[in-house]
C-alpha cells in the first residue's frame, strides 16, 4: 500500500474573514471539517496540518490531526505560494521521520463540502496511472464556456472563437468538447514536483489528470456572503434528500 498523506494548511491571518479557519461552520471550526473528511479515507494514512497559529494547531490536534511543526513565518504570509508551504512539510517528515511519502493531497480547508469519496476517487486515479497531478474539477455550464464566451473586436460583439454570431455553436451538444474548471476541493500529486528547479504540484503539467465532482460541491469561502452559502448548501446536503442526492452522483465518480 502506498503510504499517502494529506496536507491541511491553514494560516493564523485571514483577510476576508478573520479567524476563518476557527470560526464556527455548522457546529465545527471550518478546518475540522477538511481533518474529518482526511481521517476517514481508506488510503491517507496521516493527516497534517501545516500552521503558524498556536490555536489552530491545538484545535487540529483536538480532531487527530497531526502538527509537527509550526509554520516559519517566511512561509506564512498570504502572498507565499502553496509549493513552498508543502515542500516545507515533506522535508520536515524527510529529515526528522525518514518518512518519505509515496503521494501527497492538498486539503484547502476553505471548502467543507469535500467528502472522503471525492479524496479517495483522487487517490485511485494518481495510484493507477503515470500522473505527476490529480485533480478535481467540474463541468462549466454552457455559457460560461470558450466556445459561448463574449468579446468585443472592431467595437463589436462575437464569440470568442468565431468571427460572428450566425457562426456559434447554436446548441451546447454540439460543442466539440466539454469544458471543465479545477474547483480546489482534492489534489493529489507526486512529491518530487516540489523539489524540481522550478517547484509544482502539478509537475512539468504534461501529466495531470482529473477527477469530475459535482458541480453543486464547487465553493471556496473566502467573503461572508460565500461562507452563508456554503453553510446552506452544506446544511441540506445532511439532510435525507440531500444525502440521496450526493449518494446519486457519487455512483458517477
């Protein structure tokens, strides 16, 4: 088995919403629903959240996360990359456990809607093929795809790829591909991209794949309006219907 571990980071500063990852989402800090979902996976054997705030780093041992460290301060400002954030966690396991994991997954805590189904899916997806990066992603409607998108040439409106409007794709079922946005929820990557010349979770990108989710599961709080939302669509979704609803389509997953 391979040995898998997810990677939770979670800063003490938050600008949108202060306190955002402590802050009460449904009945929980937000970022205990990221652990929760990551400890119940079959194939993730160990959870860890990479932190700078002493508070957060007690809360996510308190729902068995592991912290074994505390973020350097270089590596907690919102304008850091993810890469360095992660490669710091891998080498921190490297050096100190001998611990060399086989796969890395990347949990932004600010989307609770994830589920252990969709980590797991990814999981499968980057275990059973040459992929430096697994990805989640869900279909874009119709008419927000390159193919119905707007632009104004000459002062006059036409479609992104063709010349005017009697030339549009006049049904979505006659596009020449479905379209597909990444939403944040899940990925999976190989461990190695982070110590390339140039770092990336998605590798050299000529090896990454997806895995297509909901598109009702797509969120990312980061606005009060946003976190409202989600914690409506977050409520229904434990409710019998909206249970019914998620089993449905993870039968498609």
């Amino acid at each position: 088995m391979k040995k898998v571990i997810s990677i939770i980071p979670a800063r003490g500063g938050s600008v949108g919403i202060p306190g955002k990852n402590l802050k009460d989402f449904c009945g929980k800090p937000l970022i205990a629903w990221a652990i929760e979902a990551s400890k119940a996976s079959k194939l993730v054997q160990r959870t860890i959240v990479s932190t700078d705030c002493i508070e957060i780093a007690e809360v996510a041992k308190s729902y068995g996360a592991e912290v074994p460290f505390l973020r350097p301060k270089e590596l907690a400002s919102n304008e850091i990359a993810i890469e360095p954030t992660l490669k710091h966690t891998v080498d921190f396991l490297i050096k100190s456990e001998n611990y060399r994991p086989d796969l890395v997954c990347l949990l932004l805590p600010t989307n609770p809607l994830r589920t252990t189904e969709i980590i797991d899916s990814c999981v499968k997806i980057a275990e059973g093929g040459d992929y430096d990066c697994v990805l989640t992603v869900n279909e874009i409607p119709a008419n927000h795809t390159p193919f119905w998108s707007l632009v104004q040439r000459e002062g006059k409106a036409c479609f992104y790829f063709e010349k005017d409007f009697n030339s549009r794709f006049a049904r979505r079922q006659d596009f020449p591909e479905r379209c597909f946005a990444k939403n944040d929820l899940v990925f999976v990557f190989q461990p190695r991209n982070l110590f390339a010349d140039k770092p990336s979770m998605f590798g050299k990108g000529d090896k990454v794949n997806f895995c297509e989710t909901p598109s009702f599961l797509d969120g990312d709080i980061n606005t009060t309006s946003e976190w409202i939302i989600t914690e409506n669509l977050f409520r229904f979704f434990q409710s019998e219907e909206g249970k019914k609803i998620l089993s449905d389509e993870f039968k498609n997953i």
